[in-house]
C-alpha cells in the first residue's frame, strides 16, 4: 500500500508529536507510566518510541491478524522519574 504522506516522512513530525504527547501525561495528567505499542514490521514506528526514551518491553507474538496474516505486537513503556 502506497503512503499517501511521503512528502513528510523522516521530518520528525512524529518524534516531535510524540514527545509533546510524553510531557502531557507525565506534566499534565501526572501519569506514572506510559506505554505503546506498534507491530514489530514498522521499524519506524519503533524508531520513534525509542527516540522519545521509550524501552521495550516485550512481544505479543503472532498478536494480530492484518491483511491474512498474524503479526507480532512489540511494547514499549517509560516510567516517569520525576
């Protein structure tokens, strides 16, 4: 399937939404943890939780049924220290 937004991909619009998303729940909400999760073939995707200082924490294999066939589910997680 052909991405509709290659004009925008690796400008770290999302590394940079992601973080602001971060401060929130960690400022705004004061949330102890928060976790994501994405499947294991979207390198990107794992790029960006990783940037943002998200750690992995484990994998749901064969977790979801796209397209005929099941992919693996990769989480990520971070404590917030403050």
């Amino acid at each position: 399937m052909p991405c509709l937004y290659y004009h925008v991909r690796g400008k770290g619009f999302a590394t940079e939404a992601a973080k602001a998303i971060l401060q929130f729940a960690f400022t705004e909400k004061h949330y102890h943890k928060v976790f994501a999760r994405c499947f294991l073939s979207n390198a990107a995707s794992s790029k960006v939780l990783q940037k943002i200082g998200m750690e992995k924490e484990g994998v749901l294999k064969e977790h979801v049924k796209k397209e005929d066939r099941f992919e693996d589910l990769v989480y990520y997680g971070v404590i917030n220290k403050q």
